[in-house]
C-alpha cells in the first residue's frame, strides 16, 4: 500500500525477519511514513519503546512531537499510533 515502508533492522516484525542473528526479544525498524499516514503497532507489556525522528514531526498516541526529538514510550502495553500529519515522507 502507499502508507510507507518498514525495514527490520533487528528482530522481527509479523514474517519480517532481520538478517541479523538475534537470541532475545529486541527489535529495531526504520519506517518511511508517507504524508499524512497511520502506522499502528502493538506494544507489550514490561517492554521499553522509544521513537526517534531525524528528519520530521510525527504525532504519537495524538500528541506532536518535533524533528529532532527522541520519545521514550510507557511500557504499559497496548496500540501504539504514529501519525505523519506533514506533506513529506517521515523517516523514523
């Protein structure tokens, strides 16, 4: 689909595997965003989530955050939501 892409870095991501050899649960992917979508991801329980982003803002969880910023996220579980409101692709 046009939403944008994802690469896994290390881990896994649904059939996605990294080539990297991983022997515990860490995972590290770069999304391309494209303008104005919604990726959705599932978060667990106990573990730390953090979104970086270099090139643009991005809305999480409804709330903005700028270029340059780095997020760390509760570990609470749940749906994570991260949205591109700007006309550029995002690159997170």
């Amino acid at each position: 689909d046009d939403t944008g892409s994802i690469k896994v870095l290390v881990g896994t991501y649904h059939e996605t595997s990294s080539p990297v050899p991983t022997y515990n649960e860490e995972f590290l992917f770069h999304l391309k965003l494209s303008k104005h979508s919604t990726f959705v991801f599932e978060t667990k329980t106990g573990y730390e989530y953090g979104v970086f982003l270099p090139s643009t803002g991005l809305t999480i969880q409804n709330r903005h955050f700028d270029k340059g910023e780095f997020i760390e996220l509760d570990r609470n579980g749940g749906m994570l939501t991260l949205y591109n409101p700007t006309e550029d692709e995002a690159d997170i």
